[in-house]
C-alpha cells in the first residue's frame, strides 16, 4: 500500500467514528457536518474492506474488525500526536476533559480536594467522573480509549498500562455496635447472619468467597448494593454484616468493627492509563494530584522525600 495515498485526517475521523458508533455524535465531536462524516465512513469502509460499523436496530454496531482497530488506531494516533507536538501548553492554559473510572470509595474521598487543587492551577481540565463496572471494564476502557484514568486493582498485565501503586489497603468486619454478633464476635457469629456485598456490577459473589470456600465455609449475601456509599445506613438499621475496606467505614457512622476471623489479604489501589497517554500532560498531572492527596491521607505509601511520578 502507497502510504502517500491515506489521508491522516481520515483516520482523525474514524477513531471518532469507532468511539461513538454514530454518525451524527462523530460529527458533532469533530465539528464536521454529517454529510463530511458520512463520506469519510465510506472511505475508510474502502480502505479496510470492510463495513466497519453496521446498522442495527435503530443503532450501528461496530463489526469484529472494527473492534480490532480501535486500540491500535488510538496508540498510532498519539505517537503521531506526539512526533509533532508543539511545546508543552502551561497547566494554567490547559482545556481538556479527562474521563476517569472509579468506584464511589475512593472517589466521595479524592474528588473535593482533587477538584480543589484543580481549580486553582489548571481551571481548564473537566473530568467526567464513569460509572463503576469492575477492574476488567476499567482496563478495558482504557485499552479502548473510552476512558483516560481509573482507579482500582491492576494487576501485571501485558496490554501496554501504565499503573502505579496509591496505597495498600486492608479490610475490616462492620456492624453496628449493638449487633448480637459484636457482643462476642467469632467466626461463627460472624457467619450467622447475613452479608452485605457491594458490586457495580451486582455479582452475588465476591472474593472474600473465594477465601471462604477454602476454609469449606460460605456465608449468606443478604443483599448487594452497587455503592459503598449505601453500606453504613444499612449495617445502622438492620442485623447485616459488612467487610469493608478500612477506608470506607467513616467514623461519623458509629460502627463497631474488627478484623476479619479468617485471614483475608488486603489489596493495592493503582492509578493507571495506557502507554499512547504518556505525553499528555494533563492527564498525568490528574494522576499526580490523586497520587498526592492520598499520599497525606496514607503518608506511608510513599518513601520520604521521593514522588510516586517522575513528571
């Protein structure tokens, strides 16, 4: 193929094309008219030998081929995007928006200061803050290019992330302080009464489970709830019992915890984003401020006099 012949500005168009699977909201995300987007559609159909996006019942769809290019299409864009940059725009002159997947915990705790501190040194990068769907939507959407952060999990993976360690987090039992079972809380008081399980995507099982089934335990899931926000209401007015991440019990709730009667290993919080985002400076200067405010809150996540980013 004569690469002198593929317009760089068609493939602008179809990585928006990919993204929204609508013709008119492309249009309307590039300010282009949709006759203009129409035609690009063709031609890059022509290009691929492919449909690329196919009509639906009152939708398109993207076809598997499509699917394939999302991923490589965004990562050589950026390195095009980056091979002829212009200097780096000050944080003050930023305009952008960053789209950032988190679950309720930590974000009733990051947003306010993190909004705060964007207000006063970069007023012009919005966030849109995505529904929680778990870790394999999170790294998906990153893959993917629907989202630029997310905070959660990470494992080691071979998909082109960049991820960096917040904080070590650990579990706790809660309830309320009168609960029957924290007058003499025991594995078997524990496992006597149900569970709250909090799941964005309303799984009925979690990995606390897992460890459980180890021990040839199991306890009941009295209710699943999609927020870690509904949890202490809950625990104050009822008989269920919650395991929680420490930082999600707050004090002003009044509840009684302890650690959990079988020992149950707690987890990282990560910040990551896909390698193509490396020279975005907006993006990594979010990161950083996340990295910042939760390294006050736990100022042993970071060695003394060193910074979780090297910017």
């Amino acid at each position: 193929m004569n690469l002198r012949s593929i317009d760089l500005n068609l493939l602008v168009i179809l990585d928006a094309l990919l993204d929204e699977a609508h013709v008119s909201r492309a249009a309307e995300r590039l300010g282009l008219t949709q006759p203009a987007v129409s035609a690009a559609l063709q031609r890059c159909r022509g290009l691929f030998a492919d449909e690329l996006l196919e009509r639906g019942r009152g939708t398109m769809r993207r076809t598997e081929r499509a699917e394939a290019l999302r991923a490589p299409l965004k990562t050589l864009l950026a390195g095009i995007t980056r091979l002829v940059d212009p200097p780096p725009t000050p944080l003050a002159d930023l305009c952008q928006t960053l789209r950032i997947v988190m679950a309720d915990y930590p974000a009733v705790q990051l947003m306010p200061p993190l909004m705060e501190h964007l207000g006063r040194t970069a007023p012009g990068i919005d966030l849109v803050l995505q529904p929680w769907q778990g870790a394999d939507a999170a790294r998906a959407g990153l893959v993917a290019g629907t989202s630029d952060l997310a905070l959660s999990v990470f494992p080691p993976a071979e998909d082109e992330l960049q991820r960096r360690e917040l904080l070590n987090e650990r579990y706790v039992v809660a309830m309320r302080p009168d609960h029957p079972a924290a007058r003499d809380f025991s594995l078997e008081a524990w496992l006597a009464h149900p569970h709250v399980l909090v799941s964005g995507r309303g799984d009925t099982r979690g990995p606390l489970d897992a460890v459980l089934a180890g021990h040839g335990l199991r306890r009941r899931i009295g209710v699943v709830v999609p927020t870690f926000q509904m949890v202490p209401d809950l625990l104050a007015r009822s008989d269920l019992i919650a395991m929680l991440p420490s930082r999600c019990v707050p004090a002003a709730a009044g509840l009684a915890t302890f650690a959990p009667p079988v020992p149950v290993p707690g987890f990282p919080m990560h910040v990551a984003w896909h390698r193509r985002r490396d020279g975005d400076a907006g993006l990594r200067y979010v990161a950083r401020l996340l990295a910042d405010i939760l390294s006050k809150d736990d100022p042993d996540c970071l060695p003394q006099g060193s910074s979780l980013f090297d910017l």
